[in-house]
C-alpha cells in the first residue's frame, strides 16, 4: 500500500476551481515529485494534503482518509510541510524555531537527540543556533525550515520549492540532504519544483500538471525521457 493514496482530487478557492480530479501516489519510503509552470496548481496541492484548502476527493494517508481533517490534526498523523516562502519564525531563533517544530511529540528525550541528529546533517545550524531566524541567509532560512519540519518525526514531508531564490551550489547541498534523509530516516516525500531536473534526479516517480490536471505520470527515469517533458520543462 502507498503512503499517500490521492483520487479525484478538487480543489478550490471561494469560486475559482483549481484542481480538476487529481490522482498521484506517494510510496512508503519514496519520493514523489510534482511538476509544472507557474500557476498549474503545485502549492494548492501541496497545502490540500494537509487541510489548508477546500477540497473533493480521496486523500488517504497510510489507508487511513484524511481529507476533511483539521490541519492540527494531520500534523498529528505525521505530515510536515515546508511551505513556500519558508515559514520560519523570524523573530526567534534558530533553536527556538526547532522546539517549536517538535512541540506535538511526548517523547521528550527523544527529541533532545532528534536536535543532534538534525545539527548533524545541518551544521550551519549548530553554529548559528541562538541567531535569530530572520538574520540567516536564504539557504540557512530553507536549511532551518526543513529541519523544523523534521522535528516532528514525520512519515511524510511536504516540500513546495524548496530550491527557490538559492544559489544552485546551495540547492545541491540541500537536496543531497534530502536524499539522505530519505535513505537514512526512511522519511517518504512529496515534492513541488518548477525546477524539473533537480526534483527527477531526486524523485522515483512523477506527475505533470497542467492547469490543475496531471498530463502525464510514471518513473521519474521514464518522465525524464518523455519528448515533451524534454522540450517543455527540461529545456534539451
Ligand atoms: P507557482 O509555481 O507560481 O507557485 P503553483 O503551480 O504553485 O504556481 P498555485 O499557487 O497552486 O500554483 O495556484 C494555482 C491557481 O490558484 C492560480 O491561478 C492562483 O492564482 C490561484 N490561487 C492560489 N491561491 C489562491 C487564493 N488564496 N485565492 C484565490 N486563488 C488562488
């Protein structure tokens, strides 16, 4: 069974529809990622998975259906996301933004470890820990909001661009730190990217969107080779 199962999803804003009957797959252990232009509906999908926005459909985490469910409560069942624009608390610091990602979990001496584990693969982070959030630069803003995210423990993380306004040297770093995370942690992952390349280098499988409707899906070594994906969103 897939970690998050997604059928016939709609989404909505007041009146303006922008998800069309949407199905994709996350697998356990995998990472999937969403491509797509501007404005194909990438961030409402993403805040859809966690109760930011009306939705229609089956969304279904680990068997279990979720759509309907209160953000609060999704967080609970381990679904972490990293919206765009990061979401940091910028008046806190670096330490104080990860208490506050850990803050649904009991296991209190667990997490006292969980912010090793994250200084390690962050180490900019150790160093600059009782820095306020809005001093660091924008690859220590997205390296903060990550490890936020993941002081929850997730099974599931939710990435929208996290390669955006980075130095490409930046975004390398970060997402061979997802890959390891991945690996190591067993965390599964849903991505956003308009950076097509980047996000299938990462990912197993993916999904094209257009204008709120998945155009084409499969392997991410398979969408790498479609003709048009090439064209279109790889520029070769
Ligand atoms: P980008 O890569 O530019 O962020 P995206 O693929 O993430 O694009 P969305 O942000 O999901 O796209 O937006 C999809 C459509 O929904 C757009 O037409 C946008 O104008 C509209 N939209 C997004 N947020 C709202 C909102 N809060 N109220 C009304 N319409 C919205």
């Amino acid at each position: 069974m897939p970690l998050l199962q997604v059928r016939g999803l709609h989404a909505q804003y007041g009146s303006t529809r922008v998800l069309h009957g949407v199905d994709f797959e996350v697998g356990q252990g995998g990472i999937t990622t969403i491509l797509g232009a501007n404005g194909a509906g990438k961030t409402t999908l993403l805040r859809a998975m966690c109760g930011m926005v009306r939705t229609q459909g089956e969304i279904a985490l680990g068997g279990a259906r979720i759509d309907g469910k209160a953000t609060e409560n999704i967080v609970r069942l381990g679904v972490a996301h990293v919206p765009d624009g990061r979401g940091t608390f910028l008046n806190f610091t670096v330490e104080e933004n990860l208490r506050m990602g850990a803050y649904t979990r009991r296991d209190r001496e667990q997490v006292q470890s969980d912010y090793e584990r994250i200084y390690g693969y962050f180490p900019k982070l150790r160093e600059r820990r009782r820095q306020q959030a809005g001093t660091l630069s924008g690859g220590e803003q997205q390296m903060l909001a990550v490890s936020r995210a993941l002081m929850l423990k997730p099974r599931l993380l939710l990435l929208d661009e996290p390669s955006f306004g980075l130095a490409p040297l930046i975004v390398q770093e970060l997402f061979e730190i997802f890959r390891a995370i991945n690996r190591s942690d067993g965390i599964s992952m849903l991505l956003v990217e308009q950076n097509a390349a980047l996000a299938l280098r990462l990912a197993d499988h993916a999904y094209l969107l257009e204008t709120g409707r998945v155009v084409i899906s499969g392997t991410a070594d398979a969408i790498r080779s479609d003709e048009s994906v090439r064209r279109s969103y790889l520029g070769y």
